[in-house]
C-alpha cells in the first residue's frame, strides 16, 4: 500500500508537469480513435471555463471517427445534452469544420441529417527532417496529402533546416492559397534523443538541436503557426498506424531506419512518448559488450549494428551522397558478399531487437521501415527468420515483423496528423484545467 501511495503521488506529479508545459511541446496523447473506443469517450464538467472548448474536440472526435452520424447518437455518446451538441454542431458547421447531409432514409418521413468532417475544413503541414533532407507534406483534415515536396539540405545545420521549413511553409501557402489559409499548425518529427545535457557532442544520427524548446518556439514564431515537435520514429508509428500496416491495431511497434535506429509505439490505441519524447531510443540498446563505440559513450549500442549509418560506414560511402544509396540497391540486387556480410550481423541484431520489444511490449505486430531501399529491408526480414520463440503461444492473423507500407511520406504525414491532433483532439489535461 505505501509504494502505491507513492506511485501513485509521482503518477500526480508528473500529470502536474504536463499542465505546465505549454501544449505546443507536449501534444495531447489523443489520437483518432478507433471506432471500438470512442465509446469510452465521456465529457466532464470540471472547469466551465473549459468546459466548451472540451465539448467541442469531444463532439468533432466523435464526428471524426463514427461519422456521418447523427447529432442524436453524438448526444448518446458523449452523455452530452441534445441542445449543447446542436450548438456545438452548428459552431463547427460555420467555421467550416463539418457538414451536414441527409441520413439514410428508414422507414417514412423525411430521413433525419447527418454530420461528418469536412475534410477540407483544415490543414496541417508535417515535416521529416534529419540532417541531409527535409520532407514536406500539407495533409486535410483526413490525411490526405495536397501537396509534397522533398529536397537535400545545402547544410547539416540547424539553420538550415529552420529556413528550408519556413520555406516550405511559404511555398505551400503561395501553391494553394485557398488551402495555405485554413493551414492550423505544423508537425516536426526529427531523430532523437532531445534534451540531452552534452548538446557540444552532435551526432550525425540525431537532431536534437532541431527538437530543442527554444528552437521549435522560435520556429513557431516564424512561421505564425503553432508547431509540435514529434520523434521521427514516434511518428513513423502514428504513419503506419493511420496509413499503413498498423491500421486497425491497438498495440503497434515500428523499428524505424535512419542514419540510427529509432522505435515508435502505438499502445492502447494511442502513440506513446515518454516523458521528454525520447521513449523508443532503442538503437542505444547495448547488444554487443564492449562492442563498437557510440556517441553516446557506450560501446555496442544496437544502432552500430541495425541502421542505415551502419550500412554506409561498413560499405565505406558517404552518407551525404545520393549515389550512396543506389550503391547499396545496386550490391542488394547482386547478393554481393559486401552487403551479405552486413545483413548477416545486422539480422542477427534485428531478432535480438523484435525478441527485446515482443516480451516487454507485446505488439499485434512490429513494422520495419524508414529512409532505406525496400530491397535491403526485405532482404533483412528474410534473413532474421526464424525470428526468436515467442513467450506467448496465441495465434495471430499478422505477422510478427513485416516492412512498413506507407511510402516515404509516411514520417510526414504522421507529423502533420500530429499537428491536426494537437489542435483538435480531446485531451485528458483538459479534464483537470
Ligand atoms: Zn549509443
């Protein structure tokens, strides 16, 4: 009893910190939901003050992940008063948000309308950005992609990357004027760690400079848009999750390929962070004592081993140079001993990775994905197997690994459902403001 008393004051604390820091660095944990869950979804009456705008992401969640439906059944649901969600409905239907058609007619008598998301209400943009690219997408209130734009940085900088978003912001405005208008915020997803203490030791891998406070406030400014910072790998999850070969799970992992080696989770039907964003850090998984030096002074860390970083420096090429990555297509189609040496190491790490993630997490699946050549991942899933046994006999419909399936925009577009999120969805810190 003492121990859950003190979890239980820490679990408070924590709740407190939350509150304290502003939304813009910490999005609300809420995701679309899926159908099965919005039931769970109940209004409170805690604050008045707050009370409205916590209606409002309520009803518009409720309309998001069950609609078209009717203002009656969104009453049901939300254990809201019919008169309140007329109010609200009509609100949202004047900003632009939802519309309202004609219900399917049962029985005689004029059928009842219906209410579902006006796609177009609103827009998010979502950057994925390392040190070598920036990728931008402008996504509506669906996810659907309206615009797209990659391109090489000049430098590897953070300057660079700050004026290549604002940039991009600016192009995408000018592209669709109508659309650049209902723009609601920005999604930043970049690789991890953040807020670590040695900034004076950056690595090639991360860009914790990109995702430090100061630097996503001040971007913020500059683009007059609120921006969320997210973890690359967080949001390859939130990607393949709504896009991809997570969708329709509740306990998802992905195993996201970059210059490191990052993971993202779904669980419980919503993306997990961690305390500072940095949950999923596993490429600093010691796999191999006394093994490779990291920069982050340990030696063996999985990331060494598993990671596009890692097929570069053992095929010896430039991790800047385009060309690099056809070279590793190129020995992949080949079956070249270079590349085969390498994913017989690397396969072996990546059951030690799915065996490390399975016991602790216990995911419906696990995806394999990020900035690398299908072919090198495929060859990679192909050479783990058999994977290593699994403490838990029950059957499943999927696979226990299989490679990511919603293309190279998928980092970006999970950003920029971050950002809609962030702005839209009914958080619990609302509940106790
Ligand atoms: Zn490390």
């Amino acid at each position: 009893v003492p121990l859950f008393a003190l979890v239980n004051f820490f679990c408070q604390f924590d709740f407190i910190i939350m509150i304290v820091y502003p939304s813009v660095a910490e999005p609300g944990p809420y995701m679309t939901l899926p159908s099965d869950m919005t039931a769970d979804i109940r209004t409170s009456g805690t604050n008045l003050t707050k009370a409205k705008s916590h209606n409002f992401n309520v009803i518009l969640e409720v309309i998001r992940t069950r609609g078209p439906v009717s203002r009656t059944t969104i009453a049901d649901i939300t254990s809201l008063s019919r008169q309140t969600v007329q109010n609200i409905v009509s609100e949202l239907e004047e900003a632009g948000f939802v519309r309202l058609t004609p219900g399917e007619i049962r029985g005689r008598g004029h059928p009842g309308m219906e209410v579902s998301l006006n796609p177009e209400g609103a827009f998010s943009m979502g950057f994925h950005a390392d040190r070598h690219r920036l990728t931008a997408v402008a996504c509506d209130m669906e996810g659907v992609v309206v615009w797209s734009d990659t391109r090489a940085l000049a430098s590897d900088t953070v300057q660079t990357a700050n004026q290549t978003i604002i940039e991009s912001v600016f192009r995408f405005r000018k592209a669709i004027p109508a659309v650049g208008e209902r723009l609601l915020g920005v999604g930043v997803a970049a690789p991890g760690p953040f807020g670590s203490p040695s900034t004076e030791a950056i690595d090639f891998a991360s860009f914790q400079e990109l995702g430090a406070d100061e630097n996503v406030a001040s971007l913020a400014k500059q683009v007059g848009l609120p921006v969320v910072l997210e973890n690359d790998a967080t949001a390859a999850a939130i990607g393949e999750w709504l896009y991809g070969v997570g969708k329709g799970t509740s306990n998802f992992a992905v195993l996201h390929f970059g210059m490191g080696l990052g993971a993202g989770f779904v669980l419980g039907g919503m993306p997990y962070r961690g305390r500072h964003n940095n949950a999923g850090e596993i490429g600093h998984m010691v796999v191999v004592p006394d093994g490779k030096p990291c920069f982050c002074g340990n030696q063996g860390c999985l990331e060494r081993y598993l990671s596009l970083g890692s097929v570069f420096e053992h095929l010896d090429l430039r991790p800047n140079d385009p060309a690099s990555i056809e070279r590793v297509v190129m020995l992949c189609n080949r079956q070249d001993p270079a590349i085969a040496s390498w994913l017989d190491e690397a396969s072996v790490r990546l059951r030690q990775a799915v065996n490390f993630i399975e016991v602790l997490l216990d995911p419906d699946t696990i995806a394999i994905g990020g900035l690398v050549p299908d072919i090198l991942l495929d060859s990679l899933i192909e050479r783990a197997a058999p994977l290593l046994a699994r403490i838990t006999s029950a059957a499943t419909s999927l696979p226990r690994i299989q490679r990511g399936a919603s293309g190279p925009l998928t980092v970006a577009r999970g950003a920029a459902a971050v950002a809609i999120d962030a702005e839209f969805a009914p958080s619990p810190v609302r509940l106790v403001l």
